[in-house]
C-alpha cells in the first residue's frame, strides 16, 4: 500500500487551511468529507492583514491538536514534505512564497486567486514553465457537482450567466479576491477565448458583460450580501439553469488535489487559470475606466 503523501500548507490566513487538514486528518470530520491518501505535517505561519494575531494563535492551536506542526520558519515548515499547498488568503503575497516553493522542486496546489494581478499572475507562469513545475491552482466553485453536471450539458453554451459573492477585502482588489469564485464558473462554462470585459457597479454590486467570438456572450453578476451561487447555461433552443451547493465544495476540490499529488496530472490547465486572472483584470480595469476593456490574450500550453 502507498504511503500517504505528506503536505505542508503555506499560510494559515484562510479557513481553508483549516478546512482542507480537517477533510485530512480530524477524528470528527464526518466520514463522507474525508479525503484519503494526504497527511498535513505542518504548516508555515505568517501574518497578513487578512486575519488577526488572535485568530491565528486559535488557528494554530486547532492544526496542533491534529498533530500538524505550526512553525514561522520556511526551511522547517517544507522539510519532509511530499507537496505543498500555498494557502494565503491574501493574494498579494502568493508570487514571493511560490517564488520560495518553486525552488523546492515539488507539486504544488496554489488556492485562488493565483495571484493579486495578472502581472504577477505571469511572473508565477513563466517561473512553473522554467522550472517546468507540476501545479495547479482553481476555486472549489469550478467543481461543484450542480456546475458541472450543467457544463456537460450544455457544452458550448451561446449564452452563459453566473452570479456569486461580491466580497470585501481588508486590503486589494474586492474583484480579484473574491469575484475569483464567479469568473472561474463563467471561464469553465465558456472556455477560453474571451475578448473584452464590461463592468456596470451599482448599489447591488456590479455586472460584467464578457464577449467571446461567434456572437457568445457571458454575463457575471457580483453582488453583495449573498453566499448564494449559481446561473444559468443556453443556446436559442436549450436552458440548463443550476444552483452551486457549496455544502461540500472543500471536499470537492480536495479530491481533486489528491489526485493531482498522487498522479502529477492536474484536472485544468494552467492557461484556464491565467484565463481567469486575464477576465478578473480586464474587469478591474472597467471598474475604473467605465468602459469595455480587452482580455489580454493567454498562449497555449
């Protein structure tokens, strides 16, 4: 029998650090959330201003509990690991700690956004294409059985809308922090190709209008005070409408990265994910200019 693959987690800013070592190893995850075949061993913590001192002492003290070691030191918190999962809830600090895990050599899951601008987003491409990496990096949203059943039914839909969370960050781009979780459902539905982006705010939130080649057309509803996601998948003569349950999305996308670290295949390619940092800039952009603004071309695999 394999050994369980051995995971350091990068950041303890974000639930999910949490979340995804309880689908791991708590005795009191039910038994149809765990996931099988990861053991986090340890975790590297650090603040940002997306969590306070407090809530990662309490943070910290859960992870120890399951017998995960909690250190500040980078060297300490990879040695022995198998993969890394970089969890920072602040996106502005993934390129400097991919840039430190890159040198390690190892698979990696990078949770979204994959960066806090498509600049960076590109500096961490080129470094996987140098050092020609295994990653993979997607929202849990992209997974969603509802979402997805939807998706292979309407395969190429002429008309795509979604909606979600217009959430508010403590500091950076609200759009790139949390609408990650809607462009990601809208990229998945429409695949790639994106040409331009138009953003229209009001006191709900905002709508971005996005133009894709043959007269497609997708529409992301931003809205706030709502955990609600979901849409709607059509042509001239067929609807597939869903409702995301989020009720089981960290389990979702934890087998997917347990499989990702135990095959070195990941479920979506990297240009899908630099699709969405393209969508989610193209979108700050027309925040600002209150004009369509195009989507920067992502090349091939």
């Amino acid at each position: 029998m394999n050994e369980d693959i051995r995971i350091a987690f990068i950041g303890l800013d974000t639930s999910h650090t949490i979340e995804f070592a309880r689908r791991m190893v708590a005795p009191d995850c039910p038994a149809d959330q765990k996931v099988r075949g990861l053991k986090p061993v340890s975790c590297l913590r650090f603040s940002t201003p997306f969590h306070s001192d407090e809530g990662l002492n309490q943070r910290q003290k859960t992870l120890e509990g399951w017998g995960i070691r909690v250190t500040t030191n980078f060297e300490e918190a990879v040695a022995g690991c198998d993969a890394l999962m970089i969890e920072i809830n602040d996106p502005a600090f993934h390129l400097e700690y991919f840039t430190k895990c890159a040198g390690l050599g190892k698979m990696i899951f990078l949770d979204k956004p994959f960066a806090d601008t498509l600049a960076n987003a590109q500096q961490i491409h080129a470094l996987i294409r140098a050092r020609q990496l295994k990653v993979f990096s997607s929202s849990s949203l992209r997974f969603v059985p509802e979402f997805t059943a939807a998706c292979e039914q309407m395969p190429k839909p002429t008309f795509g809308h979604v909606y979600g969370l217009f959430g508010q960050p403590p500091a950076g781009s609200s759009i790139v922090w949390y609408c990650v979780h809607t462009f990601e459902m809208l990229q998945r539905a429409m695949g790639r190709g994106a040409q331009s982006v138009f953003v229209r705010p009001d006191a709900a939130g905002f709508t971005a209008v996005v133009q894709y080649p043959e007269n497609r057309r997708g529409v992301a509803e931003l809205l706030l005070g709502t955990s609600i996601y979901g849409g709607c998948l059509h042509d001239k003569e067929r609807a597939f409408p869903f409702v995301a349950s989020t009720a089981r999305c960290y389990t979702h996308l934890l087998e997917h990265i347990a499989k990702f670290f135990q095959t070195g295949q990941a479920p979506i390619a990297l240009e899908e994910t630099l699709e969405v940092m393209a969508l989610l800039d193209a979108a700050q952009r027309s925040l600002h200019s209150g004009q369509a603004e195009a989507v920067a071309p992502v090349g091939g695999s």
